[in-house]
C-alpha cells in the first residue's frame, strides 16, 4: 500500500496506542534550549528521574542571548541565570550542549542541520514552535510544551493524536525576486493562520525540487504560521549531499546505508492526502504583511485592504483591529509606508545563503538616515563564514550593526527590542502584538532581500526595483 513520508515515519515511530486515542510516538532526537527546558529538568528532579536517552538530546543557547556583548556573565540577570541553569543541566544530566564557547552555538533550528543531527524519517522535537524547520529534511519536526519536554526527557516518547496531511504543490518558476519566504507568505494568506490545524504540510513541486536546503528551511519554519503542525519536504539528493561529511551525519558504510533508508522514506508517487492544494509559481509576488497575523499578507504592489469591504463582520472587526494596531490607512498602497528598524535575521532568515542573497544587492547602497539596521547571523558557523566571504563588511559598509548569532530581535527575549511604536520590516517569522518587545510595536514580515530595501530607502519598497533585481536576473540568465 502507497504512504506519504508523514505515514511511514509515524508508524515507524509508534510505540503503541494509548487508551485516550493517542499515539506514543517515540521521538528520535530531542533539541532544547535555555528558555523551556529549565522548569522540565526541575521536574525530572522532583520525580528523581534521569534522562533516558542523553545522547539523543541536543542543547544551544538562542532566545536570551544578547548580540552585542555576549561575554559573561550577561548584563540582565535574569537571562545570565538562565544560560548559567542550561550549563548545569546539560553536565548533570549528559547532555551535549554547544554553549557561547564551542563556536557552535546559535538559533536550536540553525544548529540541528548543519551539526546534521537532523536526518531524514526522524522524529524531532523541541521546545519551540518554529521545530517544523528541520522538516526540509524529509523529518517530522514538532514544537512542544514544557511537560511534554519532561516526558521526552524522561523517556524518549510523547502521547500525540496522528495528523492528516495536505499537499501542497508549487509548479513553475518564481519570477526574479521572489524568495522562498514570498512563497510560505503566499501560502499562509491564501490557507489562512488557521488553515492547517490537525495537518502536516507536505511542500513538493517544480518549485521546491529546484530549492536550496535553506530555501525549503525557510518555508517549512513557517509552517506554524499557517496552523500545521509541522510541514516537511521529502529527501532528495540535494538533502543528503547538505548532510554529507557534517559532524552527526552517518560516516563511511553507514553513510550508504542511511542514503539508501532515506530514499525509501519519501512519499510514495502514487499515495493519496487528505488535501490538495496547487499553486503556480508565476502568480507569486515579493509579498509582505500589513496586520497583526501571519495571513495578513498582500503583495507589495497591492493596497492594504478596507475593513468596508469585508464579507463578514468578524472579518472587519479583524481588519480594524489590525489597522488600528498597525496605525495604517485602509486602502493605502503598503509601499511607501515608513519604516524605523530593519532586521534580517531568526531561525527564518539567518542562514549564510540569506546574507550572501543581500550582500549581492546592498553593495554600494547605505541605510537610510533614521533607520537602525540589524543583521545577526543564525548561528556562530553563520557568522564565521560571513566574515569569512566579506559579506559581513558588505553589511557593515552599507551601514547595518553586524551583531553575535542569536534570535535576536525576532521575539525579543534579549536586549534586542522595538522602542515605542516603531516600525520594523523584518526577516523575522511573526508580527503579532508586541512580538518584537514593544507593547505597541509594529512588525512588517518581508524577505531579506526586501528588508534591506526598506533600510536603504527608509520605507516600505519593492527590491526589484530598488535594486533592478529583473535586470540583474536577466543579466545573470
């Protein structure tokens, strides 16, 4: 019988079925970091349980980190006890732990793949709602709470209720300057953030056959945003020559065997999904958001929509509610819109192929004055191979601060925060309420390459033309 990727690997996984209906699904690699798992090994030690399986537990420092000093101990108290509670539970229980001094720290979602400790038909599972990322890989990644932390950490395993899954194809060729997060935009505007409640999202097509790793990391990350559970690309050869030679991969023999395991967790061509959806790569825009929701998204040629012209009234209650919050015009063009901040970064966004992307076209243009520009690399690896190749004095002449590997201003749980009302076009993957550390901050979600136009022109701005990305495209071709 023909399965998708997310059946194998459920069923490979299942432990047995628990008396409420659920699954308990055995998880085969476990990432944390210092903001949910401190409370989780605290209840490990009230039960006086040890971690089952260490070597299968992975823990980086992220959300707290701040990335302008990051010499200890830091400066917020808070956040120093934090890092400090993380060293402590990951020597006392076994843990490995790429802390501030391996060179191998960063966002937990940067780290997994280029360690390789993400693999194919694996089960993942973190402490954090952007885990669907590590599903580029052909993995089922979730994001879990901190009792469900305790229970993985306890013994390896989670209760879960099976999903379904909806295909989502995207065929044909992106038009030049449309990016990877135009594409996972455009789907959540056109699914709604609700949209994939009780689904894995699986992402095929001409268009993510010809995507970077990075790329379809980028998409599923954002899984989230659309309501699925996890969403995940099936393994290709490009997936197992990013995983060759990294430090967790499988080695020498092992390594043709884990290929030839791999292939045969993909999707089976004629399998059936619960959902189809098709979309076609030349109806997508650079895209960005005008609300407080990830669906919020228009093209950035496009007016922001008039609460007036609502079918229902729940929706224009919602679109008042954004256009108060977001302090924008009904029926106003997105573009020309002023910007305070500009950020390019997080767990969507910090990847070396993002840096490279911007540095092509930023080179020989300047932040704007009044605009603060932040680039911080996802992980230390990041870091070290943008200034390595120049990109980060590419960033750094153009007038953005080039900071440490962290999340950084995507959620603000470190010095990293919006002041005020300010307005940030981010890299980042949320701009709901106060996300960026403001109660009254505003956040506009953009690609990278459309950030750094927002920063060189102050506002709002389509990067194609600001940087001539269709002429540069047709001269590239």
């Amino acid at each position: 019988m023909s399965k998708s990727l997310f059946e194998k690997v459920w069923e490979a996984h299942s432990v047995r079925k628990l008396a409420n209906g659920q699954t308990q699904l055995l998880i085969g690699t476990h990432l944390i970091h210092e903001v949910t798992s401190p409370q989780a090994f605290g209840m490990l030690r009230d039960l006086g349980l040890k971690v089952k399986y260490p070597e299968r537990t992975f823990a980086t420092v992220d959300h707290i980190v701040p990335t302008l000093s990051q010499e200890e101990p830091f400066a917020d108290p808070l956040a120093d006890a934090m890092i400090k509670e993380l060293a402590k539970n990951a020597e006392e229980f076994g843990v490995t732990y790429f802390d501030l001094s391996s060179g191998r720290q960063g966002i937990v979602h940067v780290v997994g793949p280029e360690q390789g400790i993400t693999q194919p038909g694996t089960t993942i599972a973190c402490g954090d709602s952007h885990t669907a990322t590590h599903g580029a890989f052909g993995a089922i990644a979730f994001g879990i709470g901190t009792t469900q932390i305790r229970d993985v950490l306890a013994t390896q395993t989670m209760a879960m209720s099976k999903l379904k899954v909806r295909r989502i194809n995207v065929d044909g060729e992106l038009p030049p300057g449309v990016y990877a997060k135009d594409v996972i935009l455009h789907i959540i505007k056109l699914l709604g953030a609700k949209g994939g409640i009780g689904y894995a999202y699986e992402y095929g097509g001409s268009v993510f056959d010809n995507f970077s790793m990075e790329e379809r990391m980028t998409v599923c990350n954002m899984s989230i945003e659309g309501g699925a559970r996890c969403g995940y690309v099936n393994p290709d050869e490009k997936t197992f020559e990013y995983l060759k030679g990294r430090p967790y991969s499988p080695k020498d023999e092992a390594w043709d065997e884990a290929v030839e395991r791999w292939k045969a967790i993909a999707s089976d061509p004629d399998c059936d999904y619960d959902d189809v959806v098709n979309i076609r790569a030349e109806d997508i825009a650079p895209s960005v958001t005008w609300g407080i929701s990830p669906d919020h998204g228009i093209f950035v040629d496009e007016t922001i929509p008039d609460p007036a012209k609502a079918k229902t009234e729940a929706e224009r209650e919602s679109i008042q509610e954004a256009l108060d919050y977001m302090k924008l015009e009904a029926g106003a063009p997105i573009k020309g819109t002023k910007i305070d901040v500009a950020f390019v970064g997080s767990c969507t966004n910090g990847r070396v192929s993002d840096f490279r992307e911007v540095a092509k076209f930023i080179k020989g243009h300047h932040v704007v004055e009044g605009v603060k520009a932040i680039a911080v690399p996802g992980s230390q690896i990041v870091a070290h191979l943008c200034e390595k190749e120049g990109l980060a004095d590419i960033f750094r002449e153009a007038g953005f601060e080039w900071r440490g590997a962290g999340c950084s201003m995507c959620l603000a749980m470190n010095p990293d925060k919006l002041i005020g009302d300010q307005l940030c076009a981010s890299s980042s993957n949320r701009n709901f309420k106060g996300r960026q550390g403001s109660p009254i901050g505003r956040t506009i979600l953009m690609s990278p390459v459309m950030v750094a136009a927002a920063a060189i022109t102050g506002e709002v701005s389509d990067a194609r033309e600001v940087f001539q990305v269709a002429d540069s495209a047709a001269l590239a071709g």
